[in-house]
C-alpha cells in the first residue's frame, strides 16, 4: 500500500493497493472514493501537485506509478472523483535487461516544483497553455527519466505521452531497479542551486541528479546489510573497511582532500551463505583478514580480490581481529623497524587463536579449494584460551572465558576480558596482573594511546565495557 496527501486545498489522501486500486479519501467531510484501476497492476508509488490548465485554473494532479511499465495522471475533480487523463509509457530500457531484471518492475515518481507566479512565471506558455508541469520517473533498468506533462486534454480522451528525456550518460545511471526518487528544490526562488533528484535502487546506490541538465552530480554506494565489524588502519586513518550482514566487505575513503567528501567502493564480495562479522586490514598492507560467522578465518587480498581460508575453524562465529607487529629489542629506540606480523582471532565460543604464520593470499591462495597452498604450515596456531586458563563459554554460571582482547599499541602487552567479569594483562605468557572488574562478562578493552609510555600520566591504563553496562 502507498499512501500520498495532497498539499493543495483539497487535503485529499490518495491510497494505492497491490490490487491496482486508488482511493481518494477526503478526511474533512468523511468521504471517500475508490477509482479501480483495472489492468494497471500493483500501484508502486503516488505523487501530488498543482498546476495550471489551459484556462489558468489551479487543479490538483495526481501521478501513479504501477508494475505495468506506466504512469498515469489524474486530475482530482471539484467533487472529489478521479479522473485519467494522460498515461505515460515508459521507454525501452537503454541497455539489455537480464530476465531477473525484466521481472523486477517498478515505478518511482516524484514531480518537480515549478517556479510560482510570485517569481514571475504567471505567463502563458505554447500557445495559450501554461508551462507544462514535469514528472521525474523510473524507468527500466535502472533508468531514469524526465517529462513534461500537457495540461491541454481532449473531452473524454486519455492522451498517451511518449517523449521521455533519460538522464545519463548511461555509465552513470543505475544499474538495477530504482526504487524511490525525491526531488529537492532551491532553498530560495533566488538561488543559485539547482533543483536536484535523489534516487536509490537495487545497486545500493544513492545517486544526486541535476534536474535541469539531467546530469549526475555524484553517487555513493551504500553498505550491503546489517555492518558487523569497522577496521581502520592506524597507518593510512582516513582508509574505514566494514564487514557487512550480506558477506560483503565496503571500504570509504575519508580523506579530506576529496572534493566529493567520501569515496566508496566494495573491496570482496564474499562467500555465499555466510556472513563476514569481523575485519581487519593489515597495517600498511594490501591485505585484510576477515572472519566469518560459521567460525572460519581467512584473508583476501585488496588489490586482486583473491581469497585464502585457514584450514582450522572456530566454533562460533568470530567477533574480532586483530593484527600486531611483533618486535625485538629494547625500549631506548632499539627497535627493529618491522618485526613477526601476526594476526589473532577471538569468535562466540570464547577461543582465542594467534595464528602463528600469516600469509598473502595473492601467492598462497589455493583458488579450488579456497583455501592456502600448504595447509600443514599455515594451520597452526597457538590457543591463548588454554595458555591464560580460560575455557570455552558454555553459557553456564561457572563459565570462564575470553570474551574481549586488545594489544596495547607499542609493547604488545595483551588485555584479556573474561565473561566472569575479570580483567587481566599479559606479557608473552607472564601475567602481569588480574583482577574482577565487573559483576558481568566483558564486551569490550581498550589501551589508551599512551599507556605504553612509562613518562604519560596514562602510562598502563585501559578501559573497559560490561554486558551490565557499566564501564
């Protein structure tokens, strides 16, 4: 059902069911009245104006978009009826239609608010008639189009419209099924703004167009589902990765010198019937691991889009990654320049896993298997459940395992949070210190910037979070 209330004087609320019916109810005297719309298939979408006929009287318009590959507009009458007076067919689509596609009809309209005789557009236009009102609608395929709608009608007749501009170029137009258009006037009759439309579709593109040149003025692709997890690379801050419900993983680049303000792109577009719930982008690499909900960690390579998985698999769905560079020498500026890269996962169950090799799925990626060339290298690992004397959470009032982790980010130390609500610190296998912190499991700890520096006042401290919401 669509649901659209006119501005003008009538205050009449049109209704469209998936029956192919429109009901105008005229909420002031109680009334309503149902127009059957036979043939026209489900209504998709209503949109309300005002425009001037022939004789320069204001009548109220109503566009409906249906499945059937048309729009038609009616004209509300003095006693509240509807009448059918123009019909608008919809072009052949301007690229080849998949048949998915061509079974995936359907309509959006919007009109576009013409300049008011305040502004001084009280003037006839063509002959006697006023400026014909225009119509922004979805077309097949991901098209978009523009009409200009006739006020002159004949008595009795239904006037097909054929003539309908594309925006484009088709390069820049969806390319699936657009769902919804808005159009958005000048804030002012005085601006210097365009009028613009904004359109989403089946792509999950959110698209800008500039009415007027029927031209693009930018587009930003949405997130596929349901975002998991979000990883920035402390090494390139304005690169963001997101892990998506529908397996997908999304990067935005954030940099301010970008005259569009964000860039989007899809970086992997996963594995089929599975969800990507946790992602991390190695530092200063072109490699992310990603971990997904069946338990299984893997990484895929940004550049090429090839893919790995580890040959072992946790038992619950993993919730987070992290990568560390792991360093030898002392802290008087000893240190080597790179160290071990390794990589660490912590799913639903309460393991936690150091995996003790990592590797480039550019070179290792087994494509048939989806998994790495040497199975018997790559899948070991070093469980800190078990090392630190944690179990696996069996959801029971004795549990003890790892729910949260977190590297401190100079010396590597390890913070553990326990579903028991402890709270605990470790060097390599020493710990440092543990203690009980909260009456609930741990969600989530976080070392301060500084805590690695033994000169910060915030030298050691961290922060964090509890299911009982305390922090």
């Amino acid at each position: 059902t669509v649901i659209a209330a006119s501005a003008g004087p009538s205050g009449i609320i049109a209704v469209g069911g998936a029956n192919g019916t429109v009901c105008a109810l005229d909420v002031a005297r109680g009334t309503s009245r149902r127009r059957a719309a036979s043939g026209f298939g489900e209504i998709t979408a209503l949109a309300w104006t005002k425009a001037r006929d022939g004789r320069g009287l204001e009548r109220e318009l109503l566009a409906v978009g249906t499945r059937e590959r048309k729009v038609t507009i009616w004209t509300l009458e003095d006693d509240g009826s509807l009448t059918t007076t123009h019909a608008l067919h919809l072009p052949k689509p301007s690229a080849p239609l998949s048949e998915a596609q061509r079974g995936r009809v359907w309509v959006a309209v919007a009109w576009v608010p013409e300049p008011s005789k305040d502004n001084g557009d009280d003037t006839l236009r063509d002959g006697g008639d006023y400026r014909a009102p225009r119509l922004i609608t979805s077309g097949q395929g991901g098209d978009l189009l523009s009409w200009r709608v006739p006020m002159k009608t004949d008595a009795g007749d239904v006037v097909d419209v054929k003539d309908a501009q594309t925006f484009g170029p088709r390069d820049a137009a969806h390319t699936r099924t657009i769902f919804t258009t808005t159009v958005i006037p000048p804030s002012s009759a005085t601006s210097s703004m365009p009028t613009t439309c904004v359109s989403t579709g089946l792509d999950r593109k959110v698209v800008c167009w500039d009415v007027d040149a029927l031209e693009r003025q930018w587009s930003f692709d949405a997130l596929g589902g349901f975002v998991y997890d979000i990883s920035i690379d402390a090494r390139d801050p304005f690169s963001v990765i997101f892990s998506c419900g529908d397996g997908t993983v999304h990067t935005w680049d954030c940099s301010p010198t970008l005259a569009s303000g964000v860039r989007a792109c899809l970086l992997w577009k996963g594995l089929p019937n599975t969800k990507v719930t946790s992602v991390a982008k190695r530092p200063g690499g072109d490699v992310a691991a990603f971990g997904l909900e069946d338990g299984r960690v893997g990484c895929f390579d940004i550049a090429s889009g090839k893919f790995a998985l580890y040959p072992e698999c946790h038992g619950g769905a993993v919730h987070t990654l992290a990568w560390f560079d792991i360093r030898s020498g002392d802290d008087e500026g000893g240190e080597e320049e790179e160290g071990l890269m390794t990589l660490t996962s912590a799913s639903a169950d309460g393991g936690v896993w150091r995996w003790l090799d990592t590797f480039n799925p550019a070179t290792t990626a087994d494509v048939k298997k989806s998994g790495v060339l040497d199975a018997r290298k790559y899948g070991k690992y070093l469980d800190l459940g078990k090392l630190y004397g944690g179990g696996v959470d069996d959801g029971g009032d004795n549990s003890r395992a790892i729910d949260a982790f977190e590297y401190s980010p100079r010396r590597g130390l390890l913070a553990l949070g326990w579903s028991s609500g402890e709270l605990s610190a470790h060097n390599f296998g020493q710990e440092l210190w543990r203690c009980r912190e909260h009456v609930k499991g741990i969600t989530c700890v976080r070392w301060h910037p500084e805590s690695d520096d033994d000169s910060s006042a915030y030298a050691s401290w961290l922060v964090s979070a509890s299911k009982s919401g305390c922090t």
